[in-house]
C-alpha cells in the first residue's frame, strides 16, 4: 500500500470528506490490516453525474491511492423507485430504455475518475429477481416501523406523501449493502450526510445476517458559501461528461467560484498536498485569483483530462485578453445556410450555450451582459449581420464563445 494507507482516515478528515462514521477504529484497523473494497451507489436517474458527486469519486480516489478497491453501484433496480432522502416530491417514473442510457452515461464518469478497471454493478442483478415474500421474510423482519420513522428522511417526507414504495427504499439500500459483502467481499459504503439511516441500516441488517463486519462513512452535504446547492449555477447542473457541458465552462465553473470557498474545495476537488493548499487559499486579492485558476485547471483535469484542462486555460485567457479570433476560445460553427437566413443575437447566444432561451438572452442583453465583438448590444432581438468568418459573443465578462459562419 501506498504512504497514503498510513493514517488515511486523517488524511480525509484533513480534506473536509468526514461527517460520520459507524466505527473510526473498527474502520482504521480494517485500513491498516489490508485491502479494503469501498462502495458508492448512484441512482440512474441522469445520463450524467454533476460536480455535486464529485466529493464521492474523489474519496474513492483516496481510497484506491492508498491501495483499497473501489467499486460503484449504480442503482439499475432502485432507479424505479426513489430515494426520498430529504426530496419533498416523487421522483419521476423512467423508462428501462432511459435507464439504460443513464447508466452509460454514469459509468462514463466513473471510469474517468478511477479509471477503466474500477468495478461497477447493477443492483437489478440481484433485485430483479427478489420475490416479495422472501425479502419481507429476510430483510423486512430486522427492522421496526417505530424506528425508520425517527429517520429525519423519513419525517421529512411524511410532511408532504411517502408511498409504500418510498418508504421501502431504505430497506432495499439496506440488502444492497449486504449483498456487495456476500457477493464482493465490501465492508465499507460510503454516501452523503443524508444517507446516514439507511447506511447504518445496511449494517445493522450485515451484523444480523452474521456477514463480515461492515462499516459506514458519511460525507458532510456540500453547499457553497452563499448557500446554494454543490452541482447547480444559474445555468442548471453542472454536468461531468463533456456532451452535456462543454470543458471550457467546466473549468469556468470552478474559476469562478466564491472566494470563501477556495480552501475548502482545493482540499477535496484537487489532490494538491495540504500544504499547498494552505498556500494558496492564504492569497488575498488580486493573488487568489492565481489560486481560482489552479482550482480549475486541477478539476478540469481530472474530469476531462491534461488537454482539455489546458485548452480552456488558454482559452480563458485568450477571452480575458479580449482575443476574438484566439483559436482557444470554444467554437459554434454556423453554416452560411443559416445564417444568411437571419439569426437574432438571442438564438446566437442560445445557439451558443450562453443562455438557456431568447427570454434568457433578452434579459442579459438588457442589462448590458451581451457583448459582440466586446461591444454590448442591449437589443438580443437584433440581426447578427456577418460576413464569412468569425465573431466573439460574451455572456458576462467571464463566459465566452467564438463563433465561426461558414461559406
């Protein structure tokens, strides 16, 4: 094992990744005796992970560093019904097909993080075929009604509706968690500070079952320092695979992060050593902006690799010197067809990715936030008349698209 394995649940601690743990020794001893196989579950319901799951991936980095096995779940069965941790409304029914699709998507992510070799597994492998009868029998009579319902996810939800189904999920995280013991030796899952109960459920059922012994460990719930969720900006989910969100604002995203919050997520999103990270959340002024770049090449780098980390670098750069035809910048091609047809500089910027509508675009242009070759147009509704080549369009002062019109 690697120097990490020498005190890795300090080393988390240290990086801001721990909130609870079933077993602190239990769980150290378990890290110093050998390898040690950790899960992580995701439900299919996106064809994408967003930077809110990235606190997860990176500690199963730190895990397989320090020479344990990293292994995704991804919930193929529990998809259907829902997790009703903190949700006050039902998740939508998918289709197989969709579902299908999402979990694509999900292990895409999951690969690049961890790598090609990382074991992944569909809890539909062993969910499918469980009959009713026999999981009321071997799950259903290990827990107490009375219990489940002091859980605060399930309080929550009875404030609005919580369905049998719902109300089910826990129990059914619960055999997932022993499953994985039996079928891959795992001892360990890992989750969200709001997973907590149904963690402790799936040991509680392990110890009941007289499997190995199994541990939980919870990750606090990751919000920014203005209070917004992790994973969301003004412009929806920030999405890890590149056809849903281009590396360039990816890598905006995290450059453009509060200052508050420049230690704290170059401790967990990056695998800089401490010190320097120490270092350079100490920077003040015009110098933290130095450490913002640092954080954005680093996650970038990590979700899309070295090229597309330095390629939006360079294009950021290029945008902040204002160089229109600077071949860093991201790139809409538009056929001369289309343009020669009309196009409003609102269905440019949507076009673009800059806005999630024309009333989105109205709204920035009015304000001022739409710019044209560095010059603000405050009509979005007004035709963009341009000859063969290529224009800069500017959302803002640190979103920018150059766009090529073909012959």
């Amino acid at each position: 094992m690697s120097d990490v394995s020498n005190d890795l649940l300090h080393l988390l601690g240290e990086r801001g990744f721990i909130h609870q743990c079933t077993d602190d020794q239990g769980l150290r001893q378990a890290f110093m005796a050998g390898q040690v196989t950790a899960y992580i579950g995701f439900d299919a319901t996106a064809d994408s992970l967003h930077v809110g799951h990235i606190q997860g991936l990176m500690l199963m980095r730190w895990l397989q560093r320090a020479g344990h096995k990293p292994l995704l779940l991804i919930g193929g069965a529990t998809t259907r019904i829902g997790d009703p941790s903190f949700r006050d409304t039902s998740r939508p029914v998918l289709s197989s097909d969709v579902i299908a699709a999402n979990i694509r998507g999900i292990k895409d992510a999951f690969h690049r993080f961890l790598g090609s070799d990382a074991q992944i597994v569909d809890n539909s492998d062993w969910l499918d075929g469980l009959g009713y009868l026999e999981f009321l029998s071997n799950v259903g009579r290990h827990f107490s009604v009375n219990r489940m319902l002091t859980f605060d996810a399930i309080r929550t939800k009875l404030e609005h509706s919580l369905s049998f189904l719902e109300f089910g999920y826990t129990l059914l995280q619960a055999y997932d968690f022993v499953e994985l013991a039996k079928r891959y030796g795992c001892t360990l899952q890992v989750g969200g500070a709001d997973q907590w109960a149904n963690i402790i459920n799936g040991v509680d059922l392990g110890r009941r079952n007289q499997v190995k012994t199994l541990y939980g460990l919870t990750m606090p719930l990751l919000t920014t320092s203005d209070g917004r969720k992790m994973g969301k900006s003004a412009n929806g989910a920030v999405w890890l695979n590149a056809d849903r969100l281009k590396p360039f604002d990816y890598w905006q995203f995290w450059r453009n992060v509060d200052d508050r919050d420049i230690g704290r997520f170059l401790a967990l999103f990056t695998e800089l050593p401490m010190d320097e990270v120490h270092r350079l959340a100490a920077l003040e002024g015009a110098e933290l902006n130095n450490a913002k770049v640092v954080l954005a090449s680093e996650a970038t780098r990590l979700a899309h690799g070295d090229d597309a980390a330095n390629y939006a670098a360079r294009g950021a750069n290029a945008a902040f010197n204002n160089e229109i035809d600077s071949a860093d910048l991201p790139t809409v091609t538009l056929g001369r067809a289309q343009h020669a047809a009309g196009i409003t500089l609102g269905e440019l910027a949507v076009l673009a990715g800059l806005c999630t509508s024309k009333s989105d675009a109205r709204r920035l242009a009015a304000g001022g936030g739409l710019r044209l070759n560095g010059v603000a147009v405050l009509d979005a509704d007004k035709s963009v008349n341009a000859e063969v080549g290529q224009v800069h369009l500017s959302a803002g002062r640190k979103r920018h698209v150059r766009i090529e019109l073909g012959d």
